[in-house]
C-alpha cells in the first residue's frame, strides 16, 4: 500500500511538473511571437487538465494578441469556471472590458480577479497593469502606480520591472522606462526582452545607428530571438523616411529584418499579418497583394484578410474591391476597427467618384462621412487628409473640398495646417463667391473662414494672399469696413515683396482687384482716395477699363 501511495505521488508529481514545464514553454513561445506554437501548446494543456484556469487565461491572452476577441472570451468565461487559478481569467475580461472604453466594467473585473490574492502574489497585477498599458484605451498612470507598487513589494522581480519599463515607455518617460530595463536586464541577462527594451527607446530616440548596434547585441545573445528582427524591420523604415537619399536601401533592409522575422516565427497566419502590417508602412503593395493572396490560403474566413485585401486595391487602382472588402471588415462588430479602414474605404470611394463621368457627388459626400469617422478614430490621419481636398479643389468641387479641409484643420499638429487653413478659407469662398443671398449656413462657414485666415497671418503675417482672401469674404459679407482694412493690409504686405515678384501677373491682378475695390468704397466717402486708387490701378495697367470708367465718373 505504501509502494502504491509512493507511487502515486511521484506520478502526480511527474505530471505537475510536466504541466509547469509546458506552461513554461508557452510563455517563452509568448514572448518569442510564436504564438501558434503557444496556442498549440496551451490547448494540449487545456485538454489534459479541463481544471487548469491559468492556461485558459494564457490561451485567451494569445487570442487577444492575435486580435480574436471571440475566442479570447470564449477561453475567458471557461476559465472562470476552473478550479485552479481561475481568478486570472477575470483578467482578460477586464481587457476586452477596457478596449471597449467600459472602465468600470474593468475595474470590477480586476478586483474579482485579485480578492483573494496576497501582498506578494505579484502576477495578477503584473497582468492588470499589462492591460492599462496595451489597451485600445490605455491609461499609462494608472499602470505605472499599479506595477510601482508591485515593484516595492518585490524590487527584483524582473517581470515586474519588464511591464513598468513598457508603462514608462509608451508614458513618454524614456528615463525612467530605461532604469526598468537596465536593471530587468542586469537581474537576468537571459531577459532578451528587456535588452531589447533598451534599444526601442534608442529607436524612438531617432538614434538609428545607435538603435542598430543595441538590437545587434541582441542577436550576438540568441540569433533566433525573432521579436528583435521585427525591432530592426521598423528601425529601417523610420531610418528611410528620415533619409530620403537612402529611402530604397532602408526599405529594402527593412524588408530583408522581416522574412527574418516571420522566418523565425514558423509563417503562421499571425507573422504573415505583422509583415502585411509592415508593407503597408512601407508601401510595397504588389508584395501586400501577394502576401493577402498567401493568407486567403491558409485562412479563406479571417477577416483581417479583407483588410490587406482591400489596402493592396485601393493601391493597385481596383477601387470596387477595395471598397467591398473593407466595407466588409469594418461591418463585423467583432473586428478591431482602426481609423485607417475607414480612411481607405474614403479614399477608395473618392477615387472611384473622380473617375466617374461625370463625377459622382453621392459617392464624394459618402467618402467624406468615412473620413470624418477615420479622423474621430485616430485625429493623426488629418494629416492625409488634404491630399484628397486639393484633388476636389482642383475640380473645383469648393464646398466638399472646404468639408474635408475643415477636418483636417481639427488637429493643429499637422505639418500642413497652416496651408490647409489658407485652403480651407479659400474653398469656402469660391463656394459662396457669386451667390446674391447667402444662407445662414454659408454666412457662418465664411465667418469660419475669416477665422481661419487670423490663424494663418498669426503664424506668418507675410503671406499677402491671407489678407486677400479676407477682403474677399468681407466683401460677400457685405463689411466694408473691414473690406478696406484687408484691402489696405494686402496692399502693404505685397509691396514688401521684391521686384520680380511684384512684377508678375498674378500679383498684378491682386493687387488692382485691390486698388479698384478701394476706390470704389472710397468714392463715397473721399472721392481723393478713390482717385488715388484708380490711378495706382491704371499705374499698374494702363488699359484697364473699369478703373477709367470711375475715373471720368469722379470728375
């Protein structure tokens, strides 16, 4: 009876170990972005241990990494349920709670997954803190106070450290992200991760080769740590676009970091998603028609597909698929939805509305509504924005071109807002310019547009043509007053201007688009002025007619 019991434990032993030393394995699988290999090993787990609520939750956390929020619920609300270490799987809920913007909902989550736990049981708040920091709506103090505390409680427990290091990183407190890593690393220099750490601050530094020799010490410690290959791919193409001459040869190295990458991280539907992600920054979209082509192989039903799909048509002029695949992938309410779905989908329906003859106002209106959401998704994507304004201000389509300038000048940290507000205002007027009664709606755009043009002369007060458009609008607004002001402010700052310039025929025009628009608000009031204004007219052109006509008529 003794031997069996003997025996009995030793089995149980022998197959908690085994268990533990899987669980390990799908961890470092984690961290390596294999997370097939993970997944595979975390399901064998589940299967032999139903009970085994930390590897649902594991299992779950690749789901989410993976973007599917379906399944990672499903691996979520079974693990509530186990016996052993359920209480992590709140956790998750707690994830998919904060990217859907429902903080309370998280935050009772949370606390249900840590009841029970003690002062020194650590991973649960090295988790939450994950979650506030890698959430679609992160909240970087609140994750830097929860793994800080951690941290006093255990001030060498690496895992901490790692997590604190990622909060201070995405904070913008390069400093103190740098610590955590130096010493995450300095506790155990098998910490790949936390090495690797280091050289992303350096990359986002902009301090590419510094960047480069960090993430080199990286593979001189294990050549195939994949993640680190990945950092180099997106090295490479920051480094290209601050160095236009070398643009091609970053690219093509970039490019080169990431089938390391994806080489390293067994081509699973996942990889391949990362390199279609790092085309598109790249701009390589026949290699990203190829690569979506591949992954419609190996999964015909993802809907991620759809986006690659229709980014590579907008790209490759085939602006219907473009427009039905992505239509298709933002209509799942399941789908993680970014603001450049929406983006494309205007950009597609634009495209498409241009080519039509004759144009097809309907299709513009209804691009316009995409871009309006992509921007309230993601105000960085103003910045593309204008691209598709000036096409409809070149078709002299002013009143959608002011709709999507007047998006764009929403978010003041463009490079080109100060020219999109000029735009802005100047499409606004070309819209009203010849209409005899304006609407309350058109009378409140050209008071926007006056303001527009305070913000451009605010920043540059030599731009003449600010104070031109604003003499313009005041004269639709019917305020000669400040008609003559703008008139008289135009005139002054052109005549800064040298020689040549002044002598050109644009400038020419203005400027007795000027003079003959003074004379005539001055004839009734001082007909000395209104002369004087006629003359610098004909002292320009001799010939022009209208402004002998006022003449003869003041005499």
């Amino acid at each position: 009876m003794k031997k069996v019991f003997i025996y009995t434990v030793a089995t149980l032993f022998s197959v908690f170990l085994g268990q533990a030393q899987d669980i390990k394995q799908a961890k470092i699988a984690i961290d390596a972005e294999q997370y097939e290999k993970a997944k595979n090993i975390l399901e064998t787990i589940s299967t032999a241990k139903p009970s085994d609520g930390y590897a649902k939750f594991l299992l779950g956390n690749v789901c989410l990494l993976q973007g599917d929020y379906s399944a990672a619920k499903k691996h979520f609300d079974e693990g509530i349920k186990c016996s052993t270490k359920g209480n992590f799987t709140y956790i998750g809920l707690g994830y998919i709670a904060l990217d859907k913007g429902d903080k309370a909902e998280a935050e009772k989550d949370f606390a249900l997954a840590t009841q029970n736990s003690g002062k020194k049981d650590l991973e649960e708040t090295v988790y939450i803190g994950k979650a506030y920091t890698y959430s679609d709506h992160p909240d970087y103090k609140k994750a830097i106070e929860i793994l800080s505390n951690s941290r006093l409680v255990d001030p060498a427990n690496t895992t901490v450290l790692l997590a604190l290091g990622d909060a201070y990183k995405f904070n913008k407190k390069q400093n103190n992200a740098y610590e955590c890593y130096r010493e995450a690393f300095r506790l155990d220099n098998t910490l790949l991760r936390a090495k690797m750490g280091l050289g992303t601050l350096i990359k986002n530094a902009h301090n590419f080769p510094v960047a480069k020799t960090s993430f080199d010490e990286v593979i001189a410690l294990n050549p195939n740590y994949g993640p680190v290959y990945r950092e180099l791919a997106e090295t490479e193409y920051l480094w290209a676009m601050n160095d236009a001459g070398k643009y091609d040869m970053h690219i093509s190295k970039g490019l080169g970091y990431y089938e390391k990458y994806m080489s390293l991280t067994d081509y699973s539907l996942e990889s391949r998603m990362r390199h279609a992600d790092f085309l598109i920054l790249a701009k390589d979209y026949k290699a990203l028609e190829a690569e979506a082509n591949e992954m419609s192989k190996l999964d015909k039903v993802n809907p991620r597909i759809y986006r690659y799909l229709g980014y590579s048509a907008y790209y490759n002029n085939n602006f219907d698929t473009a427009i039905s695949s992505l239509t298709t992938f933002v209509s799942n309410p399941s789908n993680r939805v970014i603001a450049r779905d929406y983006y494309y989908i205007g950009a597609a329906k634009l495209s498409k509305a241009l080519n039509a003859t004759p144009i097809d106002n309907l299709e513009v209106d209804n691009a316009i509504l995409d871009f309006k959401k992509a921007f309230e998704m993601s105000p960085a994507i103003a910045s593309e924005l204008p691209e598709f304004a000036k096409k409809l201000y070149d078709k002299k389509l002013y009143i959608q071109a002011a709709t999507i300038y007047e998006i764009a000048i929403a978010n003041p940290e463009t490079k080109s807002f100060l020219m999109d507000n000029f735009y802005f205002a100047s499409s606004v007027y070309w819209a009203c310019n010849g209409i005899e009664n304006l609407s309350p709606q058109q009378i409140e755009q050209l008071k926007k547009a006056d303001v527009a043009l305070d913000t451009v002369i605010a920043a540059s007060p030599s731009t003449q043509d600010a104070y031109l458009f604003k003499a313009r609008i005041q004269v639709l607004l019917k305020n000669d007053i400040l008609v003559t002001k703008n008139y008289e402010d135009f005139i002054a700052t052109a005549n800064k201007k040298d020689a040549a310039e002044l002598s050109t025929k644009g400038m020419k025009a203005k400027l007795m688009e000027a003079y003959n628009n003074l004379g005539v608000i001055y004839s009734n009031t001082d007909k000395v002025k209104a002369k004087d204004s006629f003359t610098k007219t004909l002292g320009i052109d001799p010939a022009n007619q209208y402004a002998i006509d006022q003449l003869k008529s003041l005499k």
